[in-house]
C-alpha cells in the first residue's frame, strides 16, 4: 500500500503554530521513511559519513580532483569481483577462487601477449573465455555435484594460484601492449573547446543525471501502480537531490583533472546491466529465488541448477575481467598477484548490504561497500595509518556492517 502523504495532508495548524506543526511533520515523515528504509540507506549514509570524516582529517586531500581519479583506479578491479560475489552470495553461496582466478588468467594474458605477441584484443577474448569455463567448472560441481560451493572453491583457488605459478615460472612477466594499458590507466580523450573541465565526462555526467532522475520516477511510480509502499513525496525529493548532488560533485572533479577513466566506463555498464538483470529479468528474480528459499523456489519450477551453474560461470567471467584490469595496470603478471581479493570481494558484499543467508543485496551495494572500503584504505593511507591498523579497522567496519544487519532483521521481525 502506497504510503504516498500526498492525499492525507493534515488540516492546518492554528495560527502561530503551523511552522513548528509543519517542520514537526516533516521530521516525522523523515525519520519514519528512514526507519523503514534503514537496510537500503544505512550503507549510503556510512559511506558520505567516512569521505567527510576523512576529508576533514587530510584536510580536503582525500577529495582533490587527481585523488578521486586514482580512488577509481585502485579499487577497479575489486568492485567488478564484487558485482559478481554479489550475485554469488544472494544464490546463497561463496565463491573463495576469485583471487586465484584473477592471477591466473592475469599469468595467462600475458603468456599470451608476452610470449606468444598475440594481438591484445584476441588475448582478452580467450582470457574472458577462459574464466567463463573456469567458472562454468566450479558451477557444474556445485550445481550439479552437489558438492557445497565452499569446499569446491577452495579448491579451485588452490588449483589456480599454482597453475599461475607453473605458467609464470615463478617470475614477473610483462610489459603489456600499450593499448591494454590504457584500458586500466587510461582517460576517455578530449573534445570539443578548451575549457577548465573534461567536456566529455561534463556531458557523460549530465546523462547520468538525466538517467537516475528518469529511473527513480519511474521506479516510484511503478511501485505505486503495484500498491506497493514508497518513500513519502518529500523525502523521496530529498534522495533525488542528494543524489544528483552526488553525481554532480564526482562529475566537476573527475572533469577538472584528466576526465573519467576508461574503466569507470567499464563499471558503469557493469553496473546498469547487472542492475537491470537483477531487477527486471527472470534470471534476476529467479538468483534472489534460490538464495532466499530454494524448496520453495524449487516448487515455483526455478531451474535451480541451472541458474547456480550460471551464476558461477558469470563470477568467472568478471574475475578474468578484474585479472585483465589488475595485470594491465601495474603492467605486469605476477605470482602474488591476486591476494585476498576474495576477501576484499566477500567483505564490500557483505557491507554493501548482501545477507550470509543469501536472497538479499543489491548490485548498486556491491559498489557501495567496495567504496567503502576504498575510501578506508585511501583515507588511511593519506593519514599515515600503517596497515596493521588498517586490517583491524577493515575487520570491525565488517563486523558493524554484518551486525548492522542482524540488528535490522531482529527489528522488523519484532
């Protein structure tokens, strides 16, 4: 049922009372529509809490326009693992491989290119490939082995990390053809008149507005046609500002440096299509199905093992994607490559609002708790925080993020 104040306005205060009635109501209407939205916002408002919490203690450093541009750039590759571990955990599994996977197809890439001068966009086609058969592998066991997805994953990340070993002969090898790199570490190039600002990513900014403006009205009234509760008018106005704010403020910096990097491109068609997949199309539906209640899913006619087998192959294919990134920015393909990804991949999910028992979380989450945790690393270094600290800090930001949810589940329960 719409829980739109529109139509239950109440009658005017008494003279010399309506200002205080009326800021009273919309402190009211705000306070109720973040309670009931806690789980969606909770993460949102964390993340605007430590950039301003960091921007005061590097004295603004943290959001200089070179900085932002190099925020993207290091933290790339772990927000495109954690659009597919998203996916994963919402199935209701646990994909521990990526990190080996990213490594080894990284040691492939450049076997291919290195050794064997292979054209890079050839290379990239079978490295993709190659990680789509990886995953497809590790989901045929699980789905239709049934052999549980930790134990089949743990060893695939075994598997991997010594095949990268065998295949890179325990060295660096690279460097990797100028036009990969610039995939990684490059910006979209300039156009138009010379101004202060990157035109281009000026223009790209304003369609996104247009975009998220265009997708949250409809969103809303599509709710509302489904009798379905929606924010009140005037907090939903307050989220669309904010949000255009947001955009707005990432755009003008990324435009006064050298424009938006070619793989925030990347990430944005990531995110719009896994987005749209997860919202609107059966297979979406379907992954939340299984990961929220599979006997029932099972009963409804979801093709549970179908679906799990392309939920893994899809978490292999983004993994050779995040490997491809990874090699091509530092250049190289390394044996170490690849650490803990999969714990960076599983903890942005898991902040970004996905629940352990599956058929929660959000792609835009995803991204949300891999900036997270992006800002912390960058903020901590900018401040001299050694990282020591830094992995305890990372760890009880998980812990509040993970309780933060059994608190919210325990609320709407009672």
């Amino acid at each position: 049922m719409s829980t739109d104040v529109s139509a239950k306005t109440p009658a005017p205060a008494p003279a010399g009372k309506g200002g205080s009635a009326g800021g009273d109501g919309l402190l009211h209407l705000m306070l109720d529509g973040m309670r009931r939205n806690m789980r969606q916002y909770g993460m949102l408002f964390a993340l605007g809490l430590i950039v301003a919490l960091f921007a005061v203690w590097t004295d603004g450093d943290l959001l200089l326009p070179r900085n932002v541009s190099n925020l993207v750039l290091q933290n790339s590759y772990i927000l495109i693992l954690a659009i597919g571990m998203m996916l994963v955990i919402i199935a209701g599994h646990i994909d521990l491989s990526v990190g080996s996977l990213t490594a080894f197809i990284g040691s492939m890439a450049a076997v291919f290119m290195v050794k064997h001068d292979l054209p890079w966009p050839l290379a990239v086609v079978l490295c993709l490939a190659m990680g789509a058969l990886a995953g497809a592998a590790q989901g045929f066991f699980i789905a239709y082995g049934g052999i549980p997805s930790f134990i089949v994953t743990l060893a695939g990340m075994l598997v991997f990390r010594g095949l990268t070993e065998i295949f890179l002969e325990g060295q660096t090898l690279g460097p990797f053809p100028e036009g990969l790199q610039k995939v990684a570490n490059g910006f979209l190039p300039e156009v138009g008149p010379e101004t202060n600002y990157h035109n281009l990513t000026l223009l790209l900014g304003l369609a996104l507005i247009a975009f998220v403006v265009f997708q949250e009205v409809r969103d809303r009234r599509r709710q509302q046609e489904f009798a379905l509760d929606v924010l009140p008018a005037r907090l939903f106005a307050l989220k669309l500002v904010a949000l255009v704010a947001a955009v707005l403020v990432v755009t003008l910096l990324l435009a006064s440096y050298k424009g938006a990097p070619i793989v925030l491109l990347i990430l944005g068609v990531l995110l719009v299509g896994f987005g749209y997949v997860m919202r609107n199309a059966i297979i979406g539906r379907h992954i939340y199905a299984i990961g929220g209640n599979l006997p029932a899913a099972k009963l409804s006619g979801v093709k549970d093992k179908k679906v799990t087998f392309l939920v893994f192959l899809n978490m292999g294919m983004l993994a050779a994607l995040a490997g491809l990134v990874f090699a091509a920015r530092f250049n190289a393909a390394s044996p170490k490559a690849g650490l803990n990804f999969e714990l960076e991949a599983i903890a942005a999910s898991f902040i970004g609002g996905a629940s352990m028992s599956g058929g929660v979380g959000t792609v835009l989450g995803a991204i949300i708790g891999g900036l997270v945790l992006g800002v912390l690393n960058n903020g901590m270094n900018l401040v001299g925080i050694g990282t020591d600290w830094q992995q305890v800090i990372k760890g009880l930001v998980l812990l509040a993020a993970v309780g933060f949810d059994v608190w919210n589940k325990r609320r709407v329960g009672s």
